[in-house]
C-alpha cells in the first residue's frame, strides 16, 4: 500500500513537472539559440588549473615543475595537482567546453567560464592566509568577470550567461587539515563542531551570494577521508603505519554530513532558483583506498611521487628543497600522485561518475542534468516518499 501511495505520489508529481517544464519550454526557447552553459569553478588545489602559477606563494602550494603534468596531455606543468588533467578538465570535456582557463592567466578567455580555484585554498580566510586566493576573494573575482560579460555581451546576455551556467565548488580540506589540525590555535579557539559549523556558514554565504548574482547550479565535490592521504597517513599521532588519521577523516565526513543537511534546506529557501549536484567522494574514494585492484589500481595507500613513509612527505618535485623524492613507474596504477592528490586516473574515474554514475554517488542532479538543464523531480519535491534510510542527498 505504502508503495502504491508512493508510486502515484511520485507519477503524479512526475507529470507536473513535466508539465510545467514543457510550458517553461515553450515560453523560454522562442529566441534563444541552443547555448552551452558556461562552467564557473571555485576551490582548492583539487580544481586549480594554475591560478597559484600566479601569486607570491610557497613552492608546496604550486605544481608548475615537473613531474607535475608529466603523462604528456598537456605539453609542460601546467600548475595542476596532478599527473595530468584534474576533474574539471574531465567535466569541461563533458559538456562539449575547452578547457576552462586558470583567472589569472594573462588573456585568459572568459566566454566559456573561467576557474577560481587555489592551491591551498580554503573557505575561512584564516586557512592559510596570505598564501592562497581565499573563498571571499574568488568570489570578488567572479564579480569582476560578471561585470565585464555585460560590458561585452549587454547585460540581458550576460545574465543569461550568468544563469545558465554551472558552478562547480570544491574547497574545505584544507580548513580542516593545516586551518585546523595543523593549527594548535584555532584548535584552542574552536572545537570540532563549532570550527565545522564556521566552515559550513561561510560556505553558505558564499553559495547565497553566488544565487544572488544570478547562479542557480551548483556541483560541490564532497570531501574524501582526509585521513587516508598518504601525508595524514604519516602524520598520524598513532605512527605512520597505524593506518588512516581518524581526527582529519572524522571532521571531513562531519563536513559532509552538514554540507548535506544544508543543501536541501537552501533548495527550499530558494524555491525554483537553485539546482545542486552534491557528490559522495568520501565512500567512492574510500573505496579504491581500501580495494584497490578491484578498481584497476595496484596501491591505494602509498604516493606515487613523494619521499618518506607512504611517499607521505610532499616533496614532489623536490618541493622542500629535498631533490630526493621518489617517483613510481606507472601513475595509473596508484590512487594517489603525490602526498595530498589522487592521480589523473581517479580525476577521471570520478569525473564519470559525477557527469552521469549512480544515485549513490551524485544527486539529486548529476552534472549531465546540470548542464543540460534536464529538468526532473528533486529531493524536496518527493522528500515525503522516500523513506529516510534511503536519502542518500
Ligand atoms: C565565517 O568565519 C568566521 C571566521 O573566519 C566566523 O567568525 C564567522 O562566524 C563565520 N560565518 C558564519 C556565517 O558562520
């Protein structure tokens, strides 16, 4: 009977939207050329594309040396965090866009969307100040990239620019690891919780801001297990073989939970304007890390590049003015390219999954629907039907 009920709640609510997306349709094509959406990134290292090539910074927070990019897709290091592409890359190709260029990359181009994001970034501008292009100032630049799409396309365009596109934000690790464990003061300042709901506040503000400039999808890329990066490995105060760093991995899946909770709350608050792809990165990561050859990978624990136990220590490159870093032979047999970052291979693996893999892994939208503007039922619309064990976003 419950399954009845549901089953028409659902078909019903199915052939409103149907409905309404149909009339939506016909009033809003008339005119409009087919366009691709444009695709705006925010972030960390995780999504840099080279942004930090570009600011007085520490060589730990840049990856524009080699071995950095060194499978050959692109012709020299381009900044990425990486063997070579990164996530975004993967996406971009998706959605039929080029490469969507680093801001602050002279002459960049930015009629397909431009990346934010930062090395070492974080939301809270404390995280490593001074070194990084923080939340609130990647958001002040997309103000200015707002502002000189209406000076060259009017502003009717540009707004039509601004709301079809897709915003992809991944930042928040590093909040948690040098922002906070690596942080003895904040440690002293703020407990888990309350730093976790500081994190969590301002990247709200920062997603209501977006809306408010006209953003209206939105992908966030969950945080992983922290604790399992091969430099958390060989950080933690129980020895570097006593397995993943259970304080970091703890306050990225607290992270998770809350992003989660918040998600379908602003999706309320901004009733027909706001449309999320949230993703679970943490337990697909986990994954690999636990399982590795039942992925096609070989090492989940370990760097491929890096010096130390794990190869947990990032001197990549020779960052840490060490040039003795060791490198393995075949980056796609590892998760994990260097101390901090999964290798091109796991960029792509995951950039599949969030463009169109299961429920379990990316919802209630996937970044096909996103950009597409496939238009379908969301959580809130049919939260009443599904029963709660089953919320996965
Ligand atoms: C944002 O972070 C600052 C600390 O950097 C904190 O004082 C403030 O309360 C946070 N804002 C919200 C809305 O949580």
């Amino acid at each position: 009977m419950r399954l009845l009920n549901s089953f028409f709640g659902t078909s019903f609510l199915m052939y409103l939207n149907l409905v309404v997306a149909f009339l939506c349709f016909n009033a809003i094509r008339g005119g409009f050329a087919e366009k691709n959406s444009a695709f705006f990134i925010f972030g960390d290292s995780s999504v840099d594309p080279g942004n930090n090539n570009y600011i007085e910074t520490i060589p730990e927070n840049r990856a524009d040396y080699k071995p950095y990019g060194q499978n050959g897709f692109f012709k020299e290091p381009t900044g990425r965090f990486s063997d070579g592409r990164i996530i975004v890359d993967y996406l971009a190709e998706y959605a039929n866009l080029p490469i969507i260029p680093p801001y602050l990359q002279p002459s960049a181009d930015y009629s397909h969307g431009v990346n934010f994001a930062s090395g070492g970034a974080g939301v809270l501008s404390t995280t490593n100040q001074g070194l990084v292009i923080d939340f609130k100032t990647q958001l002040e630049y997309f103000d200015k990239v707002r502002l000189s799409l209406t000076e060259k396309f009017g502003s009717a365009e540009a707004e039509e620019i601004i709301s079809n596109a897709v915003y992809f934000i991944s930042m928040g690790s590093n909040d948690y690891m040098g922002g906070y464990l690596g942080n003895p003061k904040m440690q002293e300042l703020h407990n888990p919780e309350e730093y976790v709901r500081m994190v969590i506040g301002n990247l709200t503000q920062g997603i209501q801001e977006l809306c408010e400039k006209g953003a209206k999808k939105l992908a966030f890329l969950s945080l992983c297990p922290l604790g399992c990066l091969p430099a958390l490995r060989a950080l933690n105060p129980q020895g570097h073989d006593a397995g993943c760093f259970e304080q970091a991995t703890a306050l990225a899946f607290a992270h998770n939970n809350a992003l989660r909770t918040v998600l379908p709350n602003l999706e309320l608050l901004l009733k027909g304007t706001f449309k999320y792809s949230n993703s679970n990165f943490y337990d697909w990561l986990l994954d690999r890390i636990n399982d590795p050859t039942t992925y096609g990978f070989k090492e989940g624990v370990s760097a491929c590049c890096g010096a130390g136990p794990h190869r947990g220590i990032l001197t990549c490159g020779g960052t840490k003015k060490d040039p003795n870093y060791e490198l393995c032979e075949n980056p796609n047999d590892y998760v994990w390219f260097d101390s901090f970052h999964p290798t091109e291979r796991i960029h792509e693996q995951f950039a599949k999954a969030l463009w169109n893999g299961p429920s379990t892994v990316v919802g209630p939208y996937n970044l096909e629907d996103l950009f597409l503007d496939k238009n379908k039922q969301t959580i809130a619309d049919i939260v009443d039907d599904i029963p709660e064990t089953q919320q996965i976003f």
